[in-house]
C-alpha cells in the first residue's frame, strides 16, 4: 500500500516528483501586455455625469463648511483648511 503511494508520486525516476521550473509554461510578458487596455486617468479620474438622486445629501458638508468658515472668521481655524472644499475664487 504504501509503495503504490510512493509510485503514485514520482513523476519520472530520477526528478523525485519535482518538475524543472523552464518546463513550466509561463504568459509572456508581451502577450499580456497587449491583453489589457491602456489605463487613461482622464478616464478614470475625469469628469463624470452624475444624476441628481445618485449624489449624496450636501447637508452634512453644508454645516461643516459653515462652521469651518465660522471658525475662520473667529480666527480659530486657518483659512487654508478648507481649501479642498471650495473653489480658489471662493477661498482668495
């Protein structure tokens, strides 16, 4: 019983089971290459139509900017932390 296991194992005497490593049919790196797209950031990252009832509640960033541009004026937070929020025209 236990030979059959051990022949079971060996592919071919000598290898001890092992395959050689060039005998391993690897994708070449051309052939993937040209497989995928090129990736366009533009695409991606660009300007993107959106329904009205897709986009969130503006709400909650209405408040926030409020009490940001408060504490501005207050002089408690500086005028550069919102300025990923609003626009450079709104923030000169």
């Amino acid at each position: 019983m236990m030979s059959e296991a051990l022949s079971a194992v060996e592919a071919e005497p000598g290898t001890h089971g092992r395959t050689d490593p060039a005998d391993r049919a690897a994708p070449s790196l051309s052939a993937s290459r040209k497989a995928r797209s090129r990736f366009s950031p533009d695409e991606f990252f660009g300007h993107q139509p959106t329904s009205t009832v897709s986009l969130p509640a503006p709400d909650p960033l209405v408040e926030n900017l409020t009490r940001c541009v408060i504490e501005i004026l207050a002089g408690a937070r500086e005028l550069e932390q919102i300025s990923r929020w609003v626009t450079d025209s709104a923030q000169r």
